[in-house]
C-alpha cells in the first residue's frame, strides 16, 4: 500500500517512513496481549491499523465496545506505534436482539436512503469522538459498503469521504485523515470483484476521486491498493480478456 500526503516533507520524498499492519477485523477486536504488540514491533512495522465496528453491536452496549477499543489504542501508543482507525462506510447498525449481528444481517446499505445515511454518520461521529487519540483516520469506500442497489455513483462517494473528512476534523482535529481506495469500484453499479469491470473500474473511480477539487491536501492523503501490480483475482481478469492491466499508479500518479 502506498500513501500520498500532501504535507509529507521533501526529504522523505524518496522512502517509506511507515510500515504498517491491518492488525485487527470487524470480526477481531485489537489485541490484548502486549506481547503481541512486542512481535509486530520486532518484524519492524510501526503502525497498526484498527477496524471501527461499532455497527455490530447493539447500542446500548457501544460505551463497552469504545472503552475497549480506546484502552487498544493508549496500549498501542504505550509500545511506539501510531494508530489508524478503519471507517467502514455504508454499514447500517446492528440493533439487536442479539448482542452482536447475527450472520444473515446485510449490513450494507444504499447510501441513497438518506434515512440510514444519516444515521450512519452520526454513528461514524460518535465512533472518531470515542477514538480521537488515534493518529489517523481512514475512510474505505468498499469492502465493504458502496452501493448494493447499484444506484450511486462516484460524486456520492466523494460526498460521503467529504462528510466522513470534516467529522474527523471537528471530532479529532490533531488526526491525519486518510482515504483508502480499496473497493471504489462499489460505487458505480456494484460489480462483482469476480468481474473484469471491477478492477477496470477500481482504476478509473480511483483516478476521478483523487483528482476531485479540495479532497486531498495537508492532513488529508490517499492509500493506493496497488491492484493491478500483484493482486492474482484482478490479474486473472485481465488475462482471461487478453488485455494489459495498466500499472496504476504510476511514479507520476504519486508525484502529482
């Protein structure tokens, strides 16, 4: 994954200064275990990435969930790492009766109903509220989320990153807010990752959003999944079509 800030110093221009782990799941809460936190720092990563699923508890129990996760994220500073927050859009809550979401619960909603859009974002700024000693923020389009109807389009996604952004900047205003465009694609038509469409689209809606007028700048940077470089579903496609993936990004991509 590689990311692009805008306020990232020339002098870093041309290495990494993270190496970072998507360490924990909707399904998997942060660990405990501060020997864990031992390892990943002796395998060299020094960021952790956390998933924001507070949509799969009932309510009345979210103050647990958050304590939780906040004593997750003072362990994880207290052993040198910083700390992203995965924000997942789209995802409708969880209500009950049971204490988590069962396993036929859809979870994922058309971002057209502005009932439950409405609902998601207040959930989405009590979540950063709860969780505003993490470093940084990050919004994932899809994966899920986007559109299950099929009806949006990428002006909506780059509405809802724009809502998602300014509650980051007035609920942890010391945060680095970070728009991952994994599963983009999700937003125009919601095709299957199983199709070619899929990863052509992953290209093209990626390459639309970071173009978008104001949406990236300092404290506001992108993450680049690097799909066509490695990922075997997304080169499968394109061999099955006989086409050339194209190399997105590309080192002018980044630069610009």
């Amino acid at each position: 994954m590689v990311e692009r800030d805008a306020s990232r110093s020339a002098e870093h221009a041309g290495g990494f200064e993270t190496v970072g782990l998507y360490a924990s799941l909707p399904t998997d809460p942060p660990p405990k275990d501060p020997r864990v936190y031992d390892f990943f720092k002796a395998c060299g990563y020094n960021y952790l990435e956390f998933c924001e699923a507070g949509f799969r508890s009932r309510p009345d129990l979210l103050p647990e969930y958050y304590k939780a996760m906040s004593s997750a994220i003072t362990l994880t500073h207290d052993k040198g790492f910083r700390v992203g927050i995965v924000l997942l859009a789209g995802m409708e809550q969880w209500t009950g009766p049971d204490s988590t979401l069962g396993a036929n619960f859809p979870g994922v909603f058309s971002p057209r109903d502005k009932t439950k859009l409405t609902e998601r974002f207040a959930r989405l700024r009590d979540a950063v509220s709860e969780l505003r000693d993490a470093d940084v923020f990050v919004f994932l389009p899809g994966d899920p989320g986007g559109d299950p109807e099929g009806n949006s389009t990428l002006e909506d996604c780059v509405s809802f990153c724009r809502r998602v952004q300014e509650i980051v900047k007035q609920q942890a205003p010391a945060a680095t807010f970070i728009l991952n465009l994994w599963a983009i694609a999700q937003w125009e038509g919601f095709p299957s990752p199983s199709s070619l469409r899929f990863w052509e689209q992953e290209v093209e809606l990626s390459r639309a959003a970071v173009a978008a007028p104001g949406l990236l700048g300092p404290r506001r940077g992108v993450s680049f999944p690097l799909h066509n470089y490695y990922r075997s579903l997304a080169l499968s496609r394109y061999s099955r079509a006989a086409l050339k993936p194209e190399l997105y990004p590309a080192a002018q991509d980044i630069a610009t």
